[in-house]
C-alpha cells in the first residue's frame, strides 16, 4: 500500500485545510472490514453523512453495513441495499422537499446510485492513517480550496469539469457518481447532511478517485510554483489590477 500519510500531508500543505482528507473504501465483503485496524462500529445507528464527520473532524476509522446505517436512502446510494419502493415512489419526501410525490419520484430516478448488493460494507478513515487502499478520496473545504483542486485537476491534460446537482443527497452527487464516472465529483451538502451531518455553511466536498490523486498533487505543485497559492490574496476591487501574466516571479517556496 502507498504511503497515502504523505499524501494527506500534501493536500493540507497546500490547502490549509480545516478537516482530514478521507479515505473512503467500499468492500464486497462485510468480515473485510474485521482486518481494518482499529475501526469502530457504532452502537447506535448513523448516517453516513454523520461517519464521514466523525472521521473527517475527529479522526476516527469507521466501518458499517447495510444493517448498520441508520438510514436505508445512504445504504441504498452506495450499493449496499436496494432503495425502499415509498422513496422511489415519492412517498417519503412529497410534501416535504419536493411539491408532489411526482416530483419527489423524478428526483429519486436522477439520483446516482451504485447497483444494489455489489457491495456489503464501507469504511471511511483520515487519508493520513493508511488504515487501507481508498477507492475515492473525499475532501471538504471551502469553494476557494475546492476550486484550487479543480485547477490542479486541469492543470495537465486538460479537460472541462461538469458539475452535477440532483438536489437532496450530497452523498450520490459526490460518492456515488464518483464510483460511477471514474472521474472527480463535486457536491453541495445537502439538508440532511448539514442538519445530522454537521457540514457548514461554507464548505463543499469533492470526491477524487484515488488512482488520480499523484495528477491532483502535481497540479498543486505546479501552480503553486506559478504563484497560484492558497489563501488566495486579495488586490483590492477599487485599484487597477495586473494581468496575472505580468506578475513578478514568485518566491520559490515548498509546502
């Protein structure tokens, strides 16, 4: 296994981060997660937004099944049980967060979701604590660090980043569709995870898959040697502004 730590100590280098990046693993096998070190499993039954906090502000390693979530709409959304029919049907948001059990219906058949039983367990750690081989990489920050993600992602290989909402369920538009594209996923939080997940006001996630995280890094590195940094300076909206091409050679600095 890499040394993901390093890793994890890059992104907060460049970043400033306020919370752990995450390693984020799903698993076809529920004793798989019996070999993570030092993982939990709750007594109580949370939701993932609230394991991914958990990990994400406190450090701790997580694991859980399908029996386990509090919620079947989480494990459903990863692949770890099938959606019940009252959501797909509209029953359980109409009136709620949607108008009608039409609308709540429509918005339930654009949500991204992995195939149902593909998996049976999902584990989630600071990226730092190379308790195991992430699939994705999940971080939160606010829109100035996620977009000096999205401009380290374009900063080889260049290619436009489409960004998805479906609305309630931050988790799909980030984990699921990440699962499902192979590609970086950017989401709002939603309702729910602000309310039982404890996301603020200010923050964002992406979702990165793991075999593109040395790219990430790189384009970080790049910029930063560009003089593209984070915290990003202000100039001052009532002086006239250089040309970002006319600026003067940056300090040579390594994170």
């Amino acid at each position: 296994m890499r040394k993901w730590a390093d890793t994890a100590r890059a992104f907060d280098s460049y970043l400033r981060l306020r919370t752990f990046p995450l390693a984020f693993k799903l698993f076809a096998s529920a004793d798989a997660l019996d070999k993570v070190k030092g993982i939990r499993r709750l007594e109580h039954k949370p939701r993932m937004c609230q394991l991914i906090t958990l990990a994400r502000v406190h450090g701790w390693t997580l694991g859980a099944t399908a029996d386990e979530l509090g919620s079947p709409v989480c494990a459903s959304i990863i692949g770890l049980a099938e959606p019940p029919p009252e959501l797909m049907e509209g029953k359980t948001l109409s009136g709620i967060m949607y108008k009608t059990a039409r609308d709540a219906s429509q918005h339930e058949k654009a949500v991204p979701r992995l195939p149902a039983g593909k998996y049976k367990a999902v584990a989630v750690a600071p990226l730092a604590g190379n308790k195991f081989e992430p699939d994705i990489v999940l971080i939160y920050g606010n829109p100035a660090q996620i977009f000096m993600l999205v401009a380290a992602m374009q900063w080889e290989d260049f290619e436009s980043l489409p960004f998805h909402c479906v609305g309630e369920s931050s988790c799909s538009d980030a984990i699921a569709r990440c699962y499902l594209t192979a590609k970086p996923s950017i989401a709002l939080p939603s309702y729910a995870e602000r309310r039982y997940g404890q996301a603020q006001d200010d923050e964002m996630v992406i979702a990165l898959p793991a075999i593109g995280a040395d790219k990430v890094l790189r384009g970080l590195k790049g910029l930063h040697k560009g003089g593209i940094r984070y915290p990003i300076p202000s100039w001052g909206a009532q002086v006239q502004a250089p040309s970002l091409l006319e600026k003067e050679a940056p300090e040579e600095l390594e994170p």
